[in-house]
C-alpha cells in the first residue's frame, strides 16, 4: 500500500491505496515515518500518491478505533521536517485530513489543478495534529489557516496556490517531471550546501 523507491540520491514515497482514496492506516503511517526517519542520507524525499487522489486522511474504520489522534501522524510530519534535504509532495490530487501534515511538512508542493484541500476536524468534533495549524499559518496566514481549520473550507487548487498553500499547478502528466526537474540542482549539490540553504531559509 507503500511504494518505496530509491534512485540513488533521489527517494520517493508513494501511497498507493487507490481503492480506499489512499487513506491511511496506522500501519502505513509507521511505514512512511520509518521511510523517512531512514532518509537522512538523501538529497531530495518526495512524498506522492498514486491515482487521483494524494490521500483522503485517516481510513475510516481506523479513525473511529482512534488513529484520528494518534500520535503517529505527528511522527511522520516531525520525521519529514527534520530531514536536512529537499522535501517535495507532489499532489496528484486532493489532500483531506490528516493527510495535510506531510504536505506542510515538506519545503514544496506541488499539484494538480484538479486537486481539492480540507481538513474537516471542526465537523469531525477532533482537534488537528499539533504541529499542523502552526505549519499552515505559517504558510497561509492564520486567518486563511482558520477558514480551513475552524471554516472547514474545501479549497480548490487556485485558492490554493493563490494562498500559498502549493507553490505551482502542473497538468497530472506533468507532475512527476516537473517535480524531478526541481529537485535537479539538489542532486547535483553537496548534501551540506542543501541543508545549508535549507537552514538560512528557516
């Protein structure tokens, strides 16, 4: 439901549960934070789905059980963030839930224009991941961060780059290459330049 790929210095995560919406289990969160926790030899990590959807958030059944607020979901986001190399999620669609905390964990997204963006914790009667409001307001602003938080406003992809949510909307057949033309430059550095840069920008 985890496909893990390392191409050299380039790794690529991408969730494949496309019967399910790529929801997420408790399982697969582990697998990805372990991928990432392991990553840190990498010059850029990419986080993709597979299908039309990045990930719909938690599986449903295991939401109820209480991966809504399990403390994995922080696991993966801090995992993401700490690494000391280019970190990009490439949208190939929408981003629901909890799913949001690897996307803004990451320096870049890029998506499709397809693509929508919720995180209906005020609906779900759940509190969001700690780390995910402060990473979106920080983005976004607080404001716009509460129209999704507080609102649960479905933005679509312009909303979304026009916010600053996504940094580019690409065409679905292009995401993958435009994202590996992004990540060229990093390949091609010194893994202590990327996190150089990467530590000015903050």
């Amino acid at each position: 439901m985890i496909r893990f790929d390392q191409e050299g210095d380039l790794w690529i995560a991408t969730i494949d549960r496309q019967e399910k919406a790529n929801s997420l289990t408790e399982e697969m969160l582990t697998q990805l934070a372990e991928f990432a926790e392991s990553a840190t030899a990498a010059k850029v990590f990419i986080i993709t789905g597979a299908g039309k959807v990045f990930s719909a958030g938690a599986d449903l059944d295991e939401a109820r059980a209480g991966l809504a607020t399990s403390p994995a979901w922080e696991r993966l986001s801090g995992a993401i963030a700490a690494l000391p190399c280019m970190t990009i999620a490439a949208l190939n669609g929408t981003l629901a839930g909890g799913a949001f905390g690897m996307a803004l964990a990451c320096d870049l997204r890029i998506s499709v224009p397809s693509a929508k963006f919720f995180y209906p914790v005020m609906k779900l009667g759940f509190l969001p991941q700690p780390s995910d409001p402060k990473r979106m307001a920080a983005l976004i602003g607080p404001s716009r961060a509460k129209l999704i938080l507080m609102g649960g406003q479905k933005i679509t992809a312009d909303e979304a780059l026009s916010f600053g949510l996504v940094d580019r909307l690409v065409e679905v057949e292009e995401l993958m290459p435009t994202v590996r033309e992004i990540a060229t430059d990093a390949l091609a550095a010194n893994p202590s330049h990327i996190a150089g840069i990467k530590g000015l920008v903050g």
